[in-house]
C-alpha cells in the first residue's frame, strides 16, 4: 500500500527502476543496430566523394564511350546524397502500421534487412560497374533510418522507468554521433577514404544490422505494447520483471491499466485522427515545432559547410580531415553528457541552453564571416563559434525531442506520433540539403541569421508552452497536457 500511495510523488525512485543489466544491453544493441547505422550513412559519402564520383565518370564513359556531363554528374551526385533523407521520410511513414502490427522489437528486426540488403548492394556496386544501385540503395538505407530513428526511441522510452526514461532515451542520439564519428575516422585517406576503400566504406553498415538480428530477440518486447495493445498481462509481467530485476511490478503494470483505461475511449489513433484530436492538439504541435527547430536550426549545414569554414579560416587542405574527426568526437562527448545530465537538469533546460547556445553561434558566425578579410584573428572565431554551435545542439535539440515524443503521448497515439514526427524530422533534413546550396549562393555568410531566427523561434515556444516530463509518469504528464488542451482526462474508475 506504501508503495502506492507514494505513486504520483515526485520521485518513487526507490520504487521505480535502477539500470539493470538486461535494459542496459537491450539499449546498447538497440541503439548499436539501428541508431549508429542512421549516424554512420549521414556522414560516409563525405570522406571519399571523389573517389566515388570518378567511379560514377569511368562506368558511364565504359558504357557510352564518351565522358559524362558535368551537369549530369552534379545531378548524379545530388541524388546519391539527398535520396537518403528521402527514403528517410518513407521509413517514417511506415512507422504507424509496423509498430502496430509487428511491435516494437519486431519492427527492428525486420527493418534490418533493409540495412543488410543495401550493405551487400553497396559493396559490390564496383565489382558490378554500376552506380544505379549505389543511388536505389541509399533510399533504402534512408527507410532504413527513417524506421530506426523512430522505432528505438519509441521502444526504449517504453521500457524504461520513469526515474530513466531521458538518460535512455538520449542513447540512440549518442550512437548517432558515434556512427557520424565512425564514419569520419574510418573515412580518412589512410583507412577506407581512399580509390580502392570506399566499397568496403559502404558496405559495412550490415554488420551492425547482423549483430542486432542475432542478439535482439533474446530480450523482451515493449511491455507496455503487450499489456496494452496485445492484452498480454502474463507476458508484460514477465518481461518488466526481467527488466526490473525484480518480481514485483505490480505499480507498474497498474499504471499502465490505467493509462489503458483512460484511452479506451479513444482506441488507437492514426494520423488524421491525431490532427483532429483536439485532447492532443498541444502535444502535437509541440513535435512538429521541436523536430522541425532540430533540423531547420542548421545542424545539417554547419556539417557540410564545416570543411569549407576551416578552408576559409586557413586551416590546411590536408589536415581539414582531422579538424572534422575531432568535431565529431566533441559531438559524442557532448551527448554523452547529456545522457548523465538529463535526468537532474531535465528537458526543458537543455533544449533552452542548447537553442540559445545555437542562435548566438550562427549570430556571431555570420560576423565573423563577414569580417574574417579585413581582421585576421575573425577565422578563429568562426572556428569556435562552429565548435560553441556543435556543443549546444548535442546537448539538447538532437537528443531531446525523440524523448518528448515518447514522454507527451500515450500508447494508443504514440506510433501516429512518432510517425508525423519523423516526416517533419525528414523532410526538414531533406530541404535543408537542397536548400542551403542556394542560400548560401544568394546570402553569404547571412544564411546562418535564418538559422538563428528559427533557433530562437524554436527556443521561444519551448519556453512559453512545452513543460518538463522529468520523473513523471506518462499519466502524470498527459495531465499537465490535458489543462493546456483544456479537456478532460478520461480517470480509471477503480
């Protein structure tokens, strides 16, 4: 009974979850499998882009006889790397239906062989002289990742308690940035970035892919997917037992009939429900805001454009490589950070610092851009305000989000979630890369006051109208929720 009453408390620490070994190691593969793979195909096709575009050259003049256009060879290339953010948004549209019907854990282990398809493809797309399937296979990596990067937030913030559920729930952003780092190093001429490498470079994304297939279905399924979309309160208990490392679960499993209780009302919501819904009007726009700030903020511009501002800061061509590596390694020791930091900080704070940190570096970037000509010392400035912008999105805008999606919808509406957030998530990336060309062509350096003013739009909203879910039940912050949607919560009538 003590346990019970100390329920909506605060922090029932002692009653809620510790880290234990098996939910430990469902996140390191989870995460490992799918997160680090999304991470590792942003960056690969960096590195040896020259190797691969002479690759693109040769094919086309074997075939035909006569050299390729450069026209031609731009609009090549511009698809092999846009094609991932757009298979991407794909993914993210099959989310809804194959969290339904396959589960969470399901859902990611079909979705590797997506990933190991693409790797074989990949990898003998030289031995095979063409560069089609280097083209077909990188939007099937992207449905890969598109999938990955919601299904594992969605599956981990589903099994963590709730004392946990943001320290976990920023670990698929972490192997985001280890898989970027990945890339970077093994990218680097003397490694695999080289005429005779970048095959392999590509290729090795399925192995990822084969490690999560053959460990992940040794660990249980969401429970909460099982007691509430299943009915299987056997089957939940058994799995949150062993996550807990404990027998006794019943607080838990009492949580989520309750939380089952108060939508049956609703039953499972798609996305057009979602938007007509107006119990979840406040919660929807806030993802579509936060995931459309994460990636309109410019992240994805200040990595490809970070080689041509150290270019331009007098940084050697030959070590820019290692100036980029070192960026990415800043990237994963930030978010690692915010693994241990968001549970005692919160949210709210990381993505107010974050945001803040990144408006004033694109800010003072723009300056320093613009005068880097005429005073000598403005280069080094522009280097530290890419590093100051890196730091301040690790900490917040990139991993927190995702988090938000889990924490502000219930189960019968988070899958719709998850899939309208990952398709702004998406096709936000995807404009960004076929947008910035032209910015930064038209505007110079001021292209990154656009990227401040959404910083500060994003951080603004954030402030006035997204509250914290820190150590709250997923009930207690559907009735922070509900107060702002000024609508009733459906109570369980015990």
């Amino acid at each position: 009974m003590k346990g019970e009453k100390q329920e909506s408390s605060e922090g029932s620490e002692g009653a809620k979850g510790k880290m234990t070994l098996p939910l430990a190691l469902v996140a390191l593969i989870s995460a490992f499998g799918s997160s680090f793979q999304y991470g590792y195909n942003v960056s690969v096709i960096n590195s040896p882009a020259p190797y691969m575009q002479d690759f693109y050259n040769k094919t086309y003049l074997d075939r035909t006889g006569v050299p390729m256009d450069g026209g031609f060879q731009t609009l090549l290339w511009s698809l092999t790397v846009s094609m991932f953010p757009l298979g991407g948004l794909f993914g993210s549209l099959m989310v809804w239906p194959m969290v339904n019907n396959c589960g969470r854990k399901g859902t990611l282990l079909i979705n590797n062989l997506f990933s190991i398809a693409a790797a074989i493809l990949m990898g003998t797309s030289e031995l095979a002289k063409t560069f089609e399937v280097i083209i077909l296979s990188r939007v099937v990596m992207g449905i890969f990742a598109g999938l990955a990067s919601n299904v594992v937030p969605m599956f981990l913030g589903e099994m963590s308690p709730k004392n946990l559920r943001g320290a976990i729930g920023v670990v698929p952003q972490l192997f985001i940035t280890i898989g970027i780092l990945a890339a970077q190093i093994l990218g680097l001429n003397s490694i695999l970035g080289n005429a005779t490498g970048w095959p392999v470079l590509l290729g090795l994304t399925g192995i990822p892919s084969l490690v999560q297939l053959l460990t992940l279905p040794f660990f249980p399924e969401s429970p909460r997917y099982l007691l509430i979309q299943k009915g299987n309160e056997e089957q939940a208990r058994r799995a949150l037992q062993r996550l807990r490392g404990r027998e006794d679960v019943d607080e838990e499993i009492q949580e989520m009939y309750q939380e089952d209780r108060s939508e049956k009302e609703e039953g499972q919501f798609s996305v057009l429900s979602l938007f007509t819904f107006r119990g979840l009007r406040w919660q929807l726009i806030s993802i579509i805001v936060m995931m459309a700030g994460q990636q309109l903020s410019g992240v994805n511009g200040v990595f490809y454009y970070a080689d041509r501002i150290f270019e331009s800061a007098g940084v050697a061509s030959s070590s820019i490589q290692f100036v980029t590596v070192s960026i990415g390694a800043i990237n994963v020791v930030m978010t690692l950070l915010a693994v241990f930091i968001v549970e005692s900080l919160g949210r709210r704070i990381l993505l107010l610092a974050g945001f803040l940190l990144c408006s004033a570096s694109c800010a003072i970037l723009t300056l320093a851009l613009n005068l880097q000509s005429s005073v000598s010392w403005m280069s080094y400035l522009s280097i530290v305000c890419v590093i100051a912008y890196i730091i301040g999105h690790a900490i917040g805008p990139s991993p927190i989000p995702a988090v938000m999606i889990t924490e502000m919808f219930l189960q019968s509406s988070r899958p719709a979630a998850f899939m309208v957030g990952g398709s702004v998530h998406w096709l936000s990336n995807f404009t960004v890369g076929l947008v910035f060309l032209y910015m930064e062509a038209g505007l110079g350096p001021y292209s990154f006051l656009i990227f401040c003013a959404i910083c500060v739009t994003t951080m603004l909203y954030i402030f006035f109208i997204v509250p914290e879910t820190k150590n709250k039940t997923f009930m207690e912050i559907n009735r922070i929720m509900a107060k702002r949607n000024k609508v009733e919560v459906q109570e369980s009538k015990e």
